[in-house]
C-alpha cells in the first residue's frame, strides 16, 4: 500500500535523505514536516520536497499514515509525550535513532505501542543537516526495523516492504539485539576515532607537526570523528550499558596487545595483523552496510601549472562531477599524488576510462 501522507519531525540529513528519497520515488506522497531549524523548512520547500512546513505538532500530523521521528535521540523521548493523542488509528509511528532500547522502553504502555516499529537506516555521514542530504542515501543501506510486540505483523510487513521500496535493505532485528550490534560496529569506533584525534591533539607541538604531516592512515580512521557531537553525546547517553560492556572488552584487548608488543611476541603481533587484515579484506564493501562505499581514485600528476584544471576540464567537459579533489602530501600507503572522490559508482569508471585515454597513470581502490 502506497500512503497518502507521511510526516517528518526532524528534517536534518538522515530525515531530509529519507523525505528526498520518498519524493523521487514517490512525487504524488504528500509530504509534511516540522523542525525548529526554519532554513531547512524553507529549503525544503523551494525544492517542493515537502508541501506544508508545520510550526509545531499540529492535527496535520494525524493524518499521516507513516510518522517518522527524526530528531536526535532524547529529542525523540520528548516528542513521544507529545505525540500521544496525535498519532492517528491508523498511522505507522516510527524514528531514524541508532539506539533503540530507550525509545522502547518509553513506548511500553502507552497508546503509541501499537503504532510503532522502530527504524535505524545505516547510512550516513560526518556531515549533518538538511542541506547534505541526498535522494540517494537509502540506496542498497541496511534499514533496520524493530517493531513493538504490540505492532501488527500486517503493519509490519507493509512498512517493511516500503522500506525496500525505497531502495534500502530492510532488516527486522529484537531492539536489544539492535543496539548490541550498532554498539559494537558503529558506536565503539566512533568513541575510538574520537579518542585517538584528541590524543594526537594533546601530543602534537606548536607547529602542529602531526596535523600537517596526517598520513592516509589517520585521515581514514579518524574520519568519522567529524560527525555531529550532539548525536554522539546523545547516543553514549543512551546506549550507555551496551558501549561500556563494549569498552571493557576493548580495553582488555588493548591491554592484551601492549603486553605482547612488550614481550616482542612475534607470533602473536603477526597473527594479531593478519587476522584483522583477513577480517577486514572479507567485509562486503558494496555501498551497503555500517562501511559505505566510497567512489574514489588516485592519479599521478606532473608538479606543473594547470595540471589539476586540465585534468578538472577534462572531466567536467565530458559531465562528470567531483565530489572531492585534493593533492596527497604523504604518501605513506597511497598511490598517485592527486586524490580524486565522484558520487557515483557509474563516474568513477567513466573517469577512468576517459583519464586513461587522455594517458594519465590511474591507480582504482
């Protein structure tokens, strides 16, 4: 069944990917949202994503057979209290959170349980608001769901079966489950990408020698530490029992890996890596999934003047946008000088057919 209305409360990048996404798919779904962030209102109605801004929770939200929550995580318990009376008999009330334990345990006993499925589109990047979302972001991302014991398997099923509509890969998952497993691929590693550039900032001198000389390596692992500090602050707060069972199992491991780099256990520290590595190499990186794909090539590039415009002309005459184009000054673990990201798979190899043909020496990842 294809609904007729469907509300957004929260219209930041993963609300505004989700709304883009159903009006690409879907242009006659009316579409309504409310957010405290009235530029994102307005964005989003120049480009007729939506039809109606609401100035707050308004009766047009019961209306709306599909509800999503898309604030940050404890906002969502806020707006719960709010939401009952609202939600209509016949409305699917749902949230974009990556922690869902909370938000269940304050459905249980209310009139919301039964309208409710939780949602958790693995997708997503360090930047934030509406302004970065994408009609595309759902594209082939696992869409976790969680729906309440209360929740109709009709229910469930015609909002699972939206959900693939919309391109994504939906997976129906026990909430608890849920947040054992973001806790462990999402969660940690971000509390260990923030960790670690904050450890570098606090070693690095007054010439800042370690932030100019940043090699591949750190830019990759530390990467995500540039997500949003509110929802990271609010996802530690809320998943706090998971990521602590988390942490003592790493911090373990950690103590465990320091006491073998102090007996020079070279079996160990070679089993260490490859076990890893062969982990790591064995990870579905298809654009799915916690580990988004990443269209990007590397290229080698004569140090002369107009070498990166040419290459840019060449390009762009053929319309084929970059995304994100950077000359690599320490090549530890990198092949070409120049660095170059597209946003779609089918760019990326039309660029490297077309660079190659222009005989530029092309490395692909």
């Amino acid at each position: 069944m294809i609904p007729e209305k469907i509300g957004f409360i929260g219209l930041g990048l993963i609300g505004g990917s989700i709304a883009k996404t159903i009006h690409r798919i879907y242009p006659d779904i009316q579409l309504i949202a409310y957010d405290t962030d009235d530029a994102a209102l307005a964005m989003a109605l120049e480009e007729r994503v939506i039809a109606s801004a609401c100035q707050g929770l308004t009766e047009e939200f019961s209306s709306c057979r599909y509800l999503f929550l898309c604030t940050p995580v404890q906002k969502n318990l806020d707006f719960l209290r709010k939401l009952e009376g609202l939600v209509g008999k016949e409305s699917i009330l749902t949230d974009v959170g990556s922690v869902k334990t909370s938000i269940h345990q304050a459905v249980v006993g209310t009139s919301l349980a039964p309208h409710f499925i939780g949602g958790h589109p693995m997708a997503g990047s360090e930047k934030s608001g509406y302004q970065n979302a994408t009609p595309y972001l759902l594209e082939n991302a696992y869409y976790i769901l969680t729906p309440t014991q209360e929740a109709s398997p009709g229910c469930a099923e015609e909002f699972r079966a939206f959900i693939a509509s919309l391109g994504a890969i939906p997976i129906v998952l026990d909430y608890t489950e849920h947040d054992f497993v973001t806790a462990s691929i999402s969660h940690l590693p971000h509390i260990l990408a923030s960790s670690l550039v904050n450890l570098v900032k606090g070693l690095d001198n007054s010439s800042q020698i370690m932030k100019r000389v940043a090699a591949g390596g750190f830019r990759d692992i530390t990467r995500i530490a540039s997500s949003s500090p509110v929802m990271w602050q609010q996802i530690c707060l809320t998943n706090q029992a998971q990521i602590l069972r988390l942490l003592e199992s790493f911090i373990a491991s950690l103590e465990q890996t320091k006491a073998e780099i102090a007996s020079l256990d070279e079996a160990y520290l070679f089993d260490f890596f490859q076990s890893a590595k062969d982990y790591r190499d064995s990870l579905p990186l298809t654009g799915s999934g916690p580990i988004p794909k990443v269209y990007e090539l590397y290229c080698d590039m004569v140090d002369e003047a107009g070498g990166i415009a040419a290459l840019a002309t060449i390009l762009g005459t053929n319309q084929i946008s970059i995304k994100n184009i950077g000359i690599i000054h320490n090549r530890e673990f990198e092949d070409g000088v120049l660095h170059i990201e597209f946003y779609q798979e089918s760019a990326l190899k039309d660029a490297i057919a077309l660079l190659r043909k222009y005989h530029y020496t092309v490395y692909e990842r």
